[in-house]
C-alpha cells in the first residue's frame, strides 16, 4: 500500500495550532466537556462510572441507537462505529476494493477519497464538478464513467470544500444510476444537518438504497472533532461485515469516554445544531459583505450547507505562498492546491470568532502573493 502525502493535514500540520485565526476550519464552533456534562443531570456521574476496558467492536449500544436515530429505516444493529471518519473512509476501501476494481469519485473533495482508494490497487476516475458550470452535477458524465468493472461511487453532500448541495432530484437520479448498475454508494455525510435551510436536507444514502453506506462523524456540523468519533451506516450486511473484519486490523474498538461523551452530545445533537446553525447564519451575510467589497480577488458560489465555501481567487499568482503569508499575519485560509484548484481557497465560517479574523484578513489582504 503506497499513500501519498496528505496536503490537507501536512498543510495544516504547518500553521493550525500556531496561527491566531482558523479562518479555513472545516468544523463548527465546539464546546468543553463541561458544556456536555450539563445537557443532562446525572451526566457527570455516569462519565465518572464509565468504565476504561475495552468497548463493544461496533460500538456501544447506547451510542448506536443515537446514531440510528439520525435516519429513517436503518437502525442501531445497522451501525458500525469508526475513531473519526477518516478510519471509516480507509476501512470501507480497504474491505472491498481490490486491484482490477473502478472507482468513481466525485472532486474536488477530501483528498482521502482519492487516495485512500487508488492505494489498493483499484483505478479511479474523477467525477469533476466546476466552478465555471457553478459546481453542477453532470449526469450524463457520470454515466460516461461508468465500466463494466466499476464497483463503488463515492459522493459528498453537503460538499467539502465548496459547501454546496445536491438538489433532490439530482440525488435521486445519482442514486438511480447506481441501482441500474449494482453500484455500492459511499455517501460521505458529515455535514448532514447543518443545511442553511433545513428544508434542502437529503436523506441519508443509507436509508435511500440498500447497497448505500452513509459515513458520519462527531466532528463537523456538531462541532466535536475532539472526541474522534465516526460511523458508517448501511442495511447491506456483507459490507458491515467486511468493514467490521478489517476494524479488527485498525482500531478493534473506540474509546469509551468518547462513546460516551458522543452519545450524549447526539441525544441533544439539536442544541449543538441551534447553536452552530445560528452562528453559521450570522456569519454568512458578513463574508456577502466582503466578497462584494473585493470584487477584484475573490468570487463564489455562495454556500447552502455547512460552514466553508470555495471561492475563487483572481490577481494573486501563487495561491499556497499567498495563505503561507497570511498565516504570518495571524489568520489561516487553506489553498485550493490541496484539492487540486490552485486557483481557489477554502474559507470557515463556523466558529463565533470569524468576524475578527475577517477583519484581520482585510486588513491584510494585499501581501504578495
């Protein structure tokens, strides 16, 4: 297995933990342990009875049945528990692709996707969405990728990097593709519930189709990256099996304080939700006002769901040296290079402090680029 570097993470391996402002960060604003405690009485007590040993392989059963309850028609004994999504991405891959399979991916997005799937051996193709055409889904291309030994289509809704969202129609008909064809959808679902307008919510993959597999974490509409805690969900009891025995080469199980902590935080996930919604809602009209301030530099595709967007940077030669610099200046935008659009940065609007390092941005905005 050969696995090229992670640019994201090396990227951010640099300057996140040194630069004053995130103003790139993927997930929303979090919380302490002491806020979760507080979201029911006796919560403080059972985390001081929580026993250290090992937990249950597929997680425990208290925090399946508050995953299960975030879909329609699959249910607790349906869930897998992952530390973090990145294990469930690297675990679902790795249990069902072997050399000779085809992959189909839609970018940009999470360079993991990619990665992750080409190291076992199978061949991936790109389904590229532009910003020219405004980030739509081409469904006729995606048909063109099809081939004979294609076995699995990954998709992102809401989408990392550029937070946009499928229309419901195109969803339904991406998944009406993959029926025709047998194909396993890997839907990577972690900015599920936090649609600007919960009206526009997809359901769950999982719930959909019955070759689905919804990935989840704790970490991004809800704000708790901390706890390290994902999931896959799907109905189709050979893919659980085979993710469950190559876990067993990973992790073999996930750490009870988290359990714990995370069932706790998705039983009153809709306070953590009012809250991250509310700060997204209210920074989003004051990156309006800046983009239409800096007309010159940047452009976007205004975001519909989760809290990054994807603009497009113009007048500046070399993006990645241009964030490089910033970060000097105490505020942090990651470079599109790292999805493979140098000419674009992913901005985060999701924590109660983007106002300041908005401002710090402005006040810098014309270093070298």
């Amino acid at each position: 297995m050969e696995l090229s570097p992670f640019r994201i993470e090396r990227f951010y391996a640099h300057y996140e933990h040194s630069t004053r402002f995130m103003l790139s960060s993927s997930d929303c604003q979090s919380r302490t342990i002491a806020e979760l405690l507080e979201l029911e009485p006796d919560a403080h007590e059972r985390l001081l009875e929580c026993w250290c040993g090992y937990t249950e392989s597929p997680g425990a059963p208290d925090l399946r049945r508050a995953i299960a309850a975030l879909y329609e028609r699959t249910g607790a004994e349906e869930v897998v528990v992952t530390s973090c999504a990145e294990e469930g991405i690297f675990l679902l891959y790795h249990a069902l692709l072997r050399a000779g399979d085809h992959v189909i991916v839609e970018t940009p997005c999470y360079e993991s996707a990619l990665e992750v799937a080409r190291s076992t051996g199978a061949q991936v193709s790109q389904w590229e969405r532009r910003y020219e055409d405004g980030w739509l889904h081409d469904l006729d291309a995606l048909a063109g990728l099809i081939r004979p030994a294609t076995r699995l289509l990954y998709l992102n809704q809401p989408h990392n990097p550029t937070g946009t969202l499928m229309a419901r129609q195109v969803f339904e008909d991406v998944i009406g593709i993959a029926r025709v064809h047998g194909l396993i959808v890997f839907s990577d679902e972690v900015y599920r519930e936090l649609e600007h307008d919960p009206a526009d919510r997809l359901p769950a993959a999982c719930d959909l189709y019955e070759r689905a597999v919804s990935l989840g974490s704790i970490s991004k509409s809800y704000g708790l990256p901390g706890l390290r805690i994902g999931w896959i969900a799907t109905r189709d009891a050979a893919l659980r099996e085979a993710v469950s025995t190559m876990k067993d080469y990973t992790t073999i199980c996930a750490s009870a304080p988290s359990e714990f902590l995370t069932a706790l935080a998705l039983r009153n996930r809709h306070v953590l939700l009012d809250r991250n919604l509310a700060i997204v809602r209210h920074n989003l009209p004051l990156l309006d006002g800046f983009f239409e301030r800096h007309p010159e530099t940047f452009q976007w595709i205004r975001p519909t769901a989760s809290p990054i967007g994807f603009p497009r940077v113009t007048g500046i030669d070399d993006v990645a040296r241009y964030c490089a610099r910033l970060a000097g200046t105490g505020v942090l935008l990651l470079p599109g290079t790292v999805y493979d659009q140098p000419d674009h940065v992913r901005i985060g609007f999701g924590r109660a402090n983007m106002p300041d390092a908005l401002e710090l941005l402005e006040a810098n905005l014309r270093l070298p680029g």
